[in-house]
C-alpha cells in the first residue's frame, strides 16, 4: 500500500507541517510496510510563484497570514476547486476594491487566473506515483487548494482514495465538507493520530472486513453508497504518550531543491502539550481554539526535551516554535530548565498566560524563549472580565514591562467589541498609553470575530444571537447557506461594545505607540538606597530622575506588583507618620503625569523596566541565594553595578 500525504498552500513555507510530521511517522510506526510519501505543495507553488515572475515573499505572506479574515488565500484557489478561471470575479473584485491596495488586488487575480494549472501539474505528479490513498491537511486557509488538488486527482483516478483533515474538519466543519465535495472519500474530524492509522489499517489489502471497521472507527466521515455517514467522535482523547515525535525529513529535502528557500529561514514545530489547561475552567468568550479537544494534556518533561534537543541535532537548527496553546508550567523547572544548560543556544517562541512573574519570565529567556503571546488582548480589567481571561490590567502591563526587562519580543493585539463593554473601559487606558510606549506595542486593534467553538458562538444569550456565515464563503463555495453554516469558521454578526469613533481613538494611539517604541525609554536601577531613573519617550520631557527619599523608595518598589492605594498608605504610613493619605495620592498623581505609573481598577503599577546593569545584578544576587555557582562566577567577571546620574 502507498499512502501520499500532502500539504497545500497556504501553509508557511517556513515551517514543516507539525500534522503530517506526526502522522507520516506514527504510519512508519504502526505499518512498516506501508510507502509513506509527503508532499510539500507549498513549498511547490511558492517555487512556482517565483517561476511565474513578479511574486515576491511578501505575497506569499500575504495569502499565508495576512489576509486570513478576508479569505484571499482560499479564494485565489477556487478558479480551480470550480474549473473556472472566471468564477466570482467580479463579487471579488467588489469587495476586495476598499478593503485592500489595488495592486494586491491584481495579485490575486493573476493567481486566480492562472493556478488551475499548477493543481493539474500537481494532481497529475502524485497520481503518476500511484498512491492508493491521498491525503490532504487543511487549517487557516488550506481548505480550497486542498479541495481542488483532491478534485483533480479523483478526475485522474477513480480507484484512489482521498482524505482531508486538520483544524478546518472539526465538528461540524468536517460533516459539511464530505456531504457537499464527494470526491472526498473520508474526513478525519477531530485529532488524527488514532483515526488515521485505523483508516489505513482498514485498507490494507488482506483486511477483508474493511468496510465493518470503517463504521466503527471514531471522528470519521465516509460514504454507505451515495449517502455521507458521520462516525460519532471518540471520547477518548489521545494521551501524549501516543503522540509520536514528527519526521521532518521530507521537509528539508524538499526545502534543499527549492528556489525559494532565501524567503525565510526555517523553524522547526514542536508540541508539548494540547488542550488549555485555563481553557478547561474558563473557556476565554471569544476563543474557538481547540475545537472538540480542550481537554488539556502534556508530554511527560523526558520525552519533551528529548524530542526538542533531537530535532535541533538532526536539522542543525536552532529556531523553534511550540505549538502549545498554553505553556504547560511544570516545563518551567523541567524542559526549559534542562534546555537552558544545552551545548546550544536555542530560539524558541511559546504561547503562555499574561499572569506569570519575573523569575518566571527570566526562566524562559535563560531557557531561549525569545517571543512569547501571553494573550493579553485588552489593558481594561473590566473588558478581561467580560472575556474571562483571569487577569487584570494591571497584570497584562506588568507582564509586557518583564518581558522588556528580559529582553522578550511580545505578540499581541488589542481586541474590542464584547458585549457590555463601554467607552469608559478604554478613555482612561488610551489617556495613559504614552507611559507605555517603551514596552512592546501590539500588532494592532481589532473587532472581535465570531468564531466556531467559542462561547460567544454556542451560546447566543452571550450576546450575538444574529450570525451568518462570515461573507468570504459565499464569495469562495457555491453551496447554500445552510451548508455555509456548517462550513464556515467565522460569522458576521452585529457589532457589539464600543462605537467605531472610540475604536478609532484607541487605534490612533495604538499606532502612536508603534511609531514611537523604537525611540522610547524607561528604565530604572536601584542603587544605594535611591531609585536612578532615565526616559526617553516622547510624550514625557523629562529625561533623569532620582528617588532618594525613603518612603518614595519604599512605594516604588512595592509598585513592581500591582497595588491598591489603600495598601500604599499603609505601607507608607508604618515607615514614616509624616506620610498620609493626601501626601500619597499626591505623589501617585505625580508619578501618573510623570508617566511612572499605570492606574487601572484600583491598582498601581510602576512602569519603568529594569535597567541592564540592574538586571545583572539581580540575576547575581538571585544567582547566589540559589546556589548557581558557575553563573556567579560568570557574572563576577561583569562590571559591578554602578550609578545612573
């Protein structure tokens, strides 16, 4: 038996399939002689991309990323899903006029016209190779060139079976796909690992009972004559035991031959864990990740570290990117622990929560972490509430002024639009975003989606009762929109929270922070009894400051944790009686204009971020109260700490 698995456009090139990795070697596992080929197509059509002339890798980025709630990258794909170079022209060309520049514009027709070209060239190379069965992988905007791909290679040869799934054939998702495209044998809904390997052990040549095994096996979609048959999803999630390391090999050879390979660099994937462990108690309103599966489970810390120290040997790469939707914090004191004594300098980025501490976040930049998406999203407690975050503002501040101190690229957006917020959630945070603008600025604001599987979607009483699905699908698929429903990921619905004129407000101010991090400082060192402070943002005039009186020592450093003024005057009041309530609100109102501070919710926080000569010495003093003996030697060869003036 011949199995070829593929991945399609629009898949980064810079990264190997994490899906077919895994899948690809749990096959060579269980049936050592079943031929496993994996096509990477992506890499493919960039190289025909560049063939074709006048693409660039920041078009490739643009279907990849970009344009994923516009749904440019499944669209270009649909002349071939369809056979037809003309299909919704002109309602693309209508919509897309506003939303997107007019040479980006041109780019996606060209490529609409011209790639049913590339899926024949590509169906006929994997048919040619005769593969019993093909199967294709499809999250983000996969879906179409998956589609067509597996369309033409039906036309080619009957007699092979095909397979979709990944994150688009979830749920219902997966049902709507197979009842609408039949020449799509089977859909794999839900996690793969186990599914799959019974499909291919129900097609093996001597299996003569394949067709009773195909109804029992679990998540599967597969056809009782003309009619689509759903097999319930298992109950069983799969424990990470059973979740093999990925072969990644096929990737590289394939990225050797390629033209393209200057676009980007490669990072190799790794999962350590599945499912949200906060997720599991408080699913985040708007979140639709993990679909049926947010159960959360993590690899043992042996088979982790072991699997991340192999890869990087074997690819002689040292970039890496966790797939993890949340870090799973035992990793902290194990994994990346281990890691962070390597023969080698790892680059990792990590998704984690917006709630750890300092020693937490110096873990992981000892460890390599490099970026990190804490999933902070809003500055206003009273809007994380709404989302259920289980964080404040406050928090959210303190983790990006860490992160800086530690030298931890940040990725986040700033998202709006959830049912009961109000403008006076966000006038007082736009009103203190100059004090931040030496911290790492988000990518930028948005309104939120409706997304499948989120809360806002299952339940309507949330507040958006009215959904339709999101208007990319209708211009894509020719299906109705009850098929559309089951379809789709994303759904229009009616705008909820702040009005559009707050929401530009707070876009203005995001930008204006964007513009000015690159010129902007706060930083601090605690020296001798004061607190030396140097400032170079825009929005401040001032330039050095130097705390020395005791008390305003004492606040400033209560302030590296969010406090209620109430504690602050206690706290004063116990080291001198001269200080009262008004002399200390008085200086926090000082300390706000001075932009020193960030005040939300009853809670004070210092902004200023460490500075690198008083992180030095802070890691030797923590160095030394744990017993690390080689990093203080290391760090004793440093210049001493010294003062700021």
């Amino acid at each position: 038996m011949k199995i070829t698995l593929v991945c399609m456009p629009w898949a980064s090139i810079a990264t190997p399939s994490l899906a077919l990795g895994i899948l690809s070697k749990k096959i060579a596992d269980t049936f050592p002689e079943v031929e496993t080929e994996t096509v990477y197509a992506n890499i493919d059509f960039a190289d025909w991309m560049f063939h074709q002339g006048g693409y660039t890798a920041n078009d490739f980025g643009f279907f990849s990323l970009e344009s994923y709630f516009m749904g440019c990258g499944d669209w270009v794909f649909s002349s071939a899903l369809y056979d037809d170079t003309s299909w919704r022209v002109e309602e693309f060309r209508r919509e897309m006029t506003d939303s997107i520049s007019a040479e980006r514009l041109e780019t996606c027709l060209r490529i609409h016209r011209t790639v049913p070209a590339f899926i024949d060239a590509l169906a006929r190379r994997i048919v040619a190779d005769g593969p019993d069965l093909v199967g294709a992988t499809s999250t983000f905007q996969q879906n179409v060139a998956s589609l067509a791909l597996l369309r033409r290679v039906k036309e080619l040869s009957p007699d092979t079976r095909t397979v979709m799934g990944g994150a688009n054939c979830d749920g219902p998702q997966g049902e709507a796909l197979h009842r609408n495209f039949d020449f799509v044998d089977y859909v794999v809904r839900g996690e793969g690992e186990r599914t799959f390997t019974q499909l291919v052990a129900a097609h093996l040549p001597d299996d003569a009972d394949s067709g009773e095994d195909i109804s029992r096996i679990p998540g599967l979609c597969w056809r009782d004559g003309d009619a689509s048959v759903s097999n319930p999803l298992s109950d069983r999630l799969l424990a990470p035991g059973e979740i093999p390391s990925p072969d990644y090999d096929a990737y590289f050879e394939r990225l050797r031959r390629s033209r393209v390979q200057s676009w980007s660099e490669p990072v190799l994937v790794v999962e350590g864990a599945r499912g949200c462990w906060w997720g599991e108690k408080h699913h985040c309103t708007f979140c639709g990740l993990n679909g049926s599966a947010m159960t959360f489970r993590s690899k043992s810390p042996h088979t982790y570290l072991e699997e991340i120290l192999t890869l990087a040997g074997r690819h002689r790469v040292l970039d890496f990117y966790a797939v993890d939707n949340i870090l799973e914090m035992s990793y902290l004191d194990s994994v990346l622990a281990k890691i962070a004594e390597a023969p080698f300098d790892l680059r990792i980025q990590y998704e984690v929560k917006s709630n750890m501490k300092l020693s937490q976040i110096a873990q992981l930049r000892a460890a390599g972490v490099v970026s990190v998406q804490p999933g902070i999203e809003n500055l206003s407690t009273r809007v994380l509430k709404i989302m259920d975050k289980g964080v404040s503002g406050t928090l959210n501040v303190r983790f990006l002024r860490d992160a800086e101190s530690n030298g931890l690229s940040v990725a986040w957006n700033y998202l709006y639009g959830f049912p009961g917020e109000t403008e006076d959630d966000y006038l007082p945070v736009i009103e203190q975003l100059p004090a931040l603008h030496h911290l790492h600025p988000c990518t930028g604001a948005g309104r939120i989606a409706l997304e499948r599987f989120s809360p806002y979607f299952d339940r309507p009483d949330l507040g958006f009762a009215e959904r339709r699905p999101h208007w990319q699908y209708p211009l894509i698929y020719d299906l109705p929109d009850t098929e559309l429903a089951d379809l789709a990921y994303l759904f229009d619905t009616d705008d909820r929270g702040i009005e559009k004129a707050i929401a530009d407000r707070l876009d203005e101010a995001l930008q204006e922070w964007r513009e000015n991090y690159v010129r902007s400082r706060l930083s601090y060192a605690d020296v001798d009894g004061r607190i030396e402070l140097v400032n170079s943002r825009p929005g401040f005039a001032w330039r050095t400051m130097t705390l020395d009186d005791p008390v305003e020592v004492e606040l400033f450093r209560a302030l590296h944790d969010p406090r209620t003024n109430d504690h602050l005057v206690r706290r004063a009041g116990q080291r001198s009686g001269a200080w009262d309530r008004p002399r200390v609100e008085g200086l926090l109102a000082d300390w706000r204009r001075q932009g020193l501070i960030f005040v939300e919710d009853d809670r004070v926080l210092h902004v200023a971020t460490e500075d690198d000569n008083q992180l030095m010495c802070r890691i030797r003093r923590e160095s030394q109260k744990s017993g690390g003996p080689e990093l203080a030697l290391e760090l004793a060869e440093e210049p001493a700490c010294v003062t700021i003036s």
